[in-house]
C-alpha cells in the first residue's frame, strides 16, 4: 500500500511524493512519483553519494550555471534567454531541485505522456506495455516485431529525431558538459511525434572540474574507453568519458534510428574467447565498423538499406565516426556537424508513392537512379524537381554561390531559413512557413504565403497570396532583402 511522504529541497520548499513498496530502480538511483506524476523525486541506491561533496556540488552546478532549461536571468545557462530555455525545457529531463531530506536526492519533471506506451502499443497478445517508457531500443532492434506499427513512425520522422537529438547535445557540449553515459537508456523516442527528450542528466561530466560517474552503457561506450578499462580510475592512460566519447555514443543512436541495426555488431568473431573478452574486443580496440569501405572483417551479407542510401552529407559523417574516428576520437563529427547534416539530408527528403513502403519517404540524392532504398519502387524521371540555393557573395554584388539543395515535391513548404542565406535552422529560427510548392494540371507552382520581395525570373514582384510559376533552368530571388536566396530550379526531363 502506497502512502505519501514530504521531501525538502535544498531551497527549503517541501514537496510530497508517493511512497512504493517497489519502486522503479536504474543503476544509480531509485524513483518515486508526485501525486499527480508531474515530477519525480529520485534517491540515489547508495545512500553514501550524498555525503560526496563533489557530487553535491556537480547538481547544483548542473541545475544552476549550466542549466539550459532556465534563462540566465533566472540563474540558468549563460547567454540563455526565456524562448531559449522554454524550447530546450521539451529535450530534456533536467534536474530541477535538489532534496536534502529525508535524504539526498533530486526532483526532475516526469516524463511528457507520449514518452510511455500504451494500452494499444503492442499487437503481442498478452504483451502489455501500458505505461513503460519508450527506450529507443524498443524501435531499433529485434524488439520492433512486437510494436503496433502506427508506434514505428517512419524514415521522415526517424529524421527529425535525430535532428532533436544532435540539437540536444549539441547545446550541452556548447556549455562544455558532456552526458557521459548517451546511450539506448537515456534516450526516450516517440517516433509517432518525431519527438526524443534526453535524461539522466544528474550525471553530466565538466571537464577538469566533476569527473564522471559512470563508464557507460553497453554498445554506445567508446572504444578508448572499454580498451583502456584495465587501468585504475585515475592512471593517465586510461580513457574516460567526455564530450569526445558522447560523439561516439551520438553516431551510434543516429546510426540506429535510420537503419534500425547497430553499426559494429556484425559477424566478426574471436573463437575461443569468452562472451565477455570477446564483446570488450568487438566493442574495443578492434571494433570495425559494419560498413568499412576498407575493411570488410564485420560486414554483414544482408546490408540491404545502407549509409550511401542516406545520402551524401550523412554518408560522409558515418564515415569519419566509425572509421576516421573510431579509434581516433578527435576525428569524430561533432554534434553540430550531424546538426548540419541532418537538416541537409532533410531538405533531400521525398515522398514514395508506394502505398505498402513503411518508410514513405527517402533521401532523394542521385536523379539518374530515383530509386526508394527501403521498397525499391523507382520515381518517374519527370516528377524530379529540385531548387538550388544560392546566396550573394561578400562584397561581390551579383555574384551568386550555391550552398545548398532542395529536392521539391508537391506541397513542400519553404522556410526562413530556405529564404535567406544568413538564417540557420536551429532553435532560434521561426518555424513559420514562407512559401510551398504545388503541382496543378502540370505545372509546378511556388505559393507565396508571406516572403516580402519574391521575384520572377524576369524580376516581376510576386506578392503574398500568389503564385510564381516555376521553369527549367529559370533562376528567381526567393527575396530581394538582404540575403535573399537566389533559387535555380532544375527539371529533370
């Protein structure tokens, strides 16, 4: 029988919580709930870790100072302002107070509803999910079977996971903390909304100032880490984790929400070894990356979809995590370049019009071979429409670079950020759409909605509410504002 109890927060503010018999139990900590499930209250299994000053003094830091969920205003992140800190509040589950009574512990907000399955979830009979949180490896392994498709999303949606992901942290690597233990259980996914949120954070590392508590999870630990374990805590030759080994953790959940496998578990094998020898080597120094251009020791036979399908910028990132840097951690991508290259990949995304495809779109990168990777149904050359962005040189009026691609479609929209060449997708951007394509009896069709300076190819202005017919080889200023994009668009014939 449950009952409640009161905690008191280091600000000497009190909150109630529900007492369990049997409360939910991670490695570090144990879980109770608000009356309402609003917030949890957590307490940590040793009850020692209180006493740790380091410890005491890392939560507050990480509530405080560092914390991207609160303005600086308020004694948040530096530089941190309300929109900011309202936006980061929905990618994270950040600690929001520490309870010193009736032992040490934090108060984190629970969970949003749809980061927990179900009563419909599964189509298992008698496999019951109702209320168990959406761990990302339920979407990326075996465990898939067992979904109710409709919980499975798709490729598009699987995307903008990832873009929120790599967005997350991002921002934490920007204020110099690394999560230290990134992996399959501290990120939540809710791929019907395209939605992840990031927890677990009491454990953030601050170079040279809060060490790490923990080595990591199982298949998202680098492999400097698992092959320098043999030395104790504190010996210079051993690897532990910071920012660097986030990036690899990060490339390893990318890798697996687009192409639901894991990238170094492959056939490899070292007979006479013990599961566990064999995993640290596997996993360790000699990991090989399933899909090595150079090495094809771990490749499996039945690599259907495979990195080349996702393009070429995620091509490229893949390879400098799993091979450049595997071994080489300097070398790996940082969050802001799997950032940049997911929003460009997105901007390639197209539909397929095979009604049976799970995935319903792909990454429309090669015109000469339109093709879905995951269905094999092939577009019609004639559909293929694509933009070519191009912006204004410095100091060079009329002279015009491109810097980028979009893959049209019909009613794709246009955002600031496709508008002008000094906007960057990330969370500052307004996600107001500025214009969208269609195609009518034919004829394909730029709608202005709200851009200020649209003009044909022959310098006529378009204005909200009409529309700009679009033709082969034609360039028109998406805005004659300053920055303005200049656009090519390109018709396959």
């Amino acid at each position: 029988m449950s009952e409640i109890a009161e905690a008191v927060l280091a600000d000497g503010s009190k909150l109630q919580y529900v007492v369990t018999s049997n409360p939910p139990r991670g490695g570090m900590k144990y879980t109770y709930f608000a009356p309402d499930k609003s917030y949890v209250v957590q307490f940590f299994n040793d009850p020692k870790m209180g006493q740790d000053a380091k410890m005491r003094d890392r939560i507050a830091a990480i509530i405080g100072k560092y914390n991207p969920t609160v303005s600086e205003e308020n004694g948040g992140a530096m530089g941190n302002t309300e929109q900011l800190a309202e936006y980061f509040a929905d990618k994270y589950c950040w600690p929001t107070g520490i309870v010193v009574s009736p032992e040490f512990g934090i108060v984190s907000p629970a969970y949003p509803p749809k980061f927990f399955f179900d009563a419909n979830s599964s189509l298992v009979s008698g496999l019951d999910l109702r209320g168990r949180d959406k761990k990302s490896n339920w979407f990326t392994s075996r465990n898939r079977k067992y979904l109710d498709p409709r919980e499975l999303g798709n490729f598009m949606l699987m995307l903008k996971v990832c873009i929120s992901l790599a967005r997350s942290i991002r921002r934490m690597h920007a204020a110099g903390l690394a999560h230290s233990d990134l992996s399959n259980n501290n990120v939540l996914i809710d791929p019907k909304t395209g939605s992840c949120v990031v927890i677990d954070i009491d454990s953030l590392v601050v170079p040279e100032l809060y060490p790490p508590e923990v080595a990591g999870t199982r298949g998202y630990i680098a492999p400097e880490v698992l092959a320098t374990m043999e030395y104790p805590y504190g010996d210079p030759r051993r690897s532990l984790p910071c920012i660097e080994t986030d990036l690899h953790s990060l490339a390893v959940l990318i890798y697996e929400f687009l192409l639901t496998r894991h990238p170094l578990n492959g056939p490899k094998h070292f007979p006479g070894m013990s599961a566990e020898e064999e995993d640290q080597r596997l996993m360790g120094s000699d990991a090989v990356f399933i899909e090595d251009p150079n090495d094809t020791s771990n490749r499996p036979d039945d690599l259907k979809v495979t990195i080349h399908d996702l393009g070429p910028y995620l091509e490229e990132l893949f390879i400098r995590a799993f091979v450049d840097g595997l071994h080489s951690p300097k070398l790996r991508p940082t969050a802001m370049d799997w950032e940049r290259g997911l929003l460009r990949t997105w901007d390639l995304l197209y539909p397929c019009d095979d009604p049976q495809c799970k995935a319903k779109m792909f990454v429309m990168y090669d015109a000469d071979h339109p093709v879905c990777p995951f269905c094999g149904k092939k577009v019609s050359a004639s559909e293929i429409v694509k933009f070519r962005l191009k912006k204004e040189l410095r100091g060079k009026r009329g002279q015009w670079m491109q810097y980028g691609e979009l893959v049209v479609y019909n009613n794709m929209p246009l955002f600031p950020w496709h508008v002008y060449s000094n906007i960057f997708a990330d969370e500052k951007a307004s996600r107001e759409m500025q214009a969208y394509v269609v195609k009518q009896n034919g004829r394909w069709l730029l709608i202005n909605q709200r851009i200020k300076g649209l003009r044909s190819a022959s310098g006529d202005l378009i204005p909200p509410g009409k529309a700009l017919l679009l033709r082969n080889n034609e360039s028109f200023l998406l805005s004659d504002m300053p920055n303005g994009n200049l656009v090519e668009t390109v018709m396959i014939p």
